[in-house]
C-alpha cells in the first residue's frame, strides 16, 4: 500500500528535531532507520502528518567508554552494535541479541534508538536493556532527563518519551555477562518468546519478550535465584506476574510453556 500524504523535514540537530515536533504535534513522527515505522505507514497503522528525519544530527551515532557504563547513540545501527569490539569486550549480550535482530539488510539500516522507542513487546533490544537496568537519554523542551529501564517502556507502542522528546543516548553498565534466548517460528521473525539473563554486579537479572505489552522482568525467578534455588527450580517461576497474548504466532498457554523452558536454558547458558 501507500502511505497517506504527509510532510517531510530533515532535521540536522536534537534542538531543531525538537522544535519540528512541536509543530507537528502528537502528528509528527522522528524517522531513524525507518524499518518499523516506514512499514506501518504503508499499511496506514500509521499516518503521521510530518515526518522528521534525524538521520544527519551529529553525535547521535556510536558507542563510547564512560568509566563504568557504554553510551550508546540512539543512532547506533544494529550492526554496528554487532561489529563494536568495544560493546562485545564490555556487554557481549548486547553483541549477541543484535545479531538476532531480523535479517542483515534491517540490522543494516535499523537503529537501536528506534526500535526501543517504537516499543514493540516482541522486540529484542528492549528485553535486554531491561534486563541490564538501562538508562535512556532524552532530550526535550525542558532539557535532558534520564530515564530508568524499569520506567521507560509503559504499554504496547507506548514509552515514557514525551510529544516533543528526542531519544538521544542509552547507558548499559560495563562488565556485564548473559544470553539471550530466542524462539520464533521462522528465521527472521519477531519473537514467539525469549528471555535474557545477565550478571549485574554479581546478581542474576532476567527479563521476558512477548509476555505482556513490554518487556517484562522476571522477578520471581530472579527471587528464587537470590534464595538458592536452580535453574530449573527457578524458571518455573518465569511467567508469573506476565500476560501473554494468544496469536498467530502462538497462544497465551505455548508462550507461558516456552517461558519456563527458556528460562531454564538462558540461566543454565549464564
């Protein structure tokens, strides 16, 4: 299909993005890489009046060392996070979950800012970085805020970013260890179900894809963990407190199944 008629502007720093999407309104939409919202466009999901490509703001793009934590551009493409020694010595995870984002030609052009605030429950990206207890950067009206993982996502396609809020940054702490477990019915696709487990300053944190309107942190699992309980002990704690939807991909009771499973195989990989 095609989209509806809409306008185009180019934004060449987070102050101008700002001040377009104040006049745009809840009608204007920032475009990173394009690969979730360009799609909803043609489908008409989407129909923003403006559309503000941020593709050429400066220092939005690349990973950093800052003491005890990366800082990631909102920009930062998803290969990049793939081929970055630094993001592969400092958060392997963060290496390894990029890696399974989609196919080459979208890892190529999607960003991770993007894809976090595009909010998609069955994304990847976000799971972990709730799991590391991220931090996201915005930039807005009133100036920059930081904004906690746990805080960051509220529903389905919905996050804490207000109308006139640019992502601009995500801080991930440094000498972390984890997997990131994935089933989807095709190569390529979005995730039927996964789990990521790190190793956060000597605790055990899991969080979930596709069990509710957002990543969700498994903490009964992550409780029985604390209290000596086993892999298997504690992954069958996995779906408590989540609410999976049934769908094509598969039912509210194969997701809640592939939950304990899943689990059970990321702590046992930890």
């Amino acid at each position: 299909m095609i989209p509806a008629p809409f306008e185009y502007e180019v934004a060449t720093s987070v102050e101008q993005a700002i001040e377009l999407l104040g006049r745009g309104g809840d009608e204007a939409k920032l475009l990173a890489g394009g690969h979730s919202l360009v799609p909803a466009m043609r489908l008409r999901f989407a129909a923003p009046e403006l559309v503000i490509d941020i593709n050429r703001v400066e220092g939005l793009r690349g990973v950093r060392d800052d003491g005890d934590q990366l800082v990631i551009g909102a920009l930062t493409r998803h290969a990049d996070l793939v081929k970055s020694d630094l993001v592969r010595s400092a958060c392997p995870v963060l290496t390894q979950t990029a890696s399974l984002v989609a196919d080459p030609q979208v890892r190529h052009r999607g960003t991770i800012g993007g894809s976090v605030a595009h909010a998609d429950p069955t994304g990847d990206l976000g799971t972990v970085l709730v799991a590391l207890d991220a931090e996201f950067v915005a930039q807005g009206p009133g100036g920059e805020r930081t904004i906690p993982a746990a805080e960051f996502f509220e529903s389905w396609y919905e996050t804490a970013l207000g109308e006139q809020d640019v992502l601009t940054a995500i801080r991930v702490p440094k000498g972390t260890t984890g997997t990131y477990v994935k089933y989807s019915r095709r190569t390529h696709d979005w995730a039927t179900c996964a789990v990521a487990a790190v190793r956060v300053d000597g605790r055990v944190q899991v969080a979930l894809t596709s069990m509710g309107p957002t990543p969700i942190r498994a903490r009964g699992v992550e409780e029985a963990l604390a209290g000596g309980a086993s892999a298997e002990e504690a992954s069958a704690r996995a779906a408590e407190g989540t609410s999976p939807a049934d769908d094509g991909f598969g039912s509210a009771e194969y997701r809640t199944h592939l939950a304990g499973v899943l689990t059970q195989r990321a702590l046992e990989q930890l």
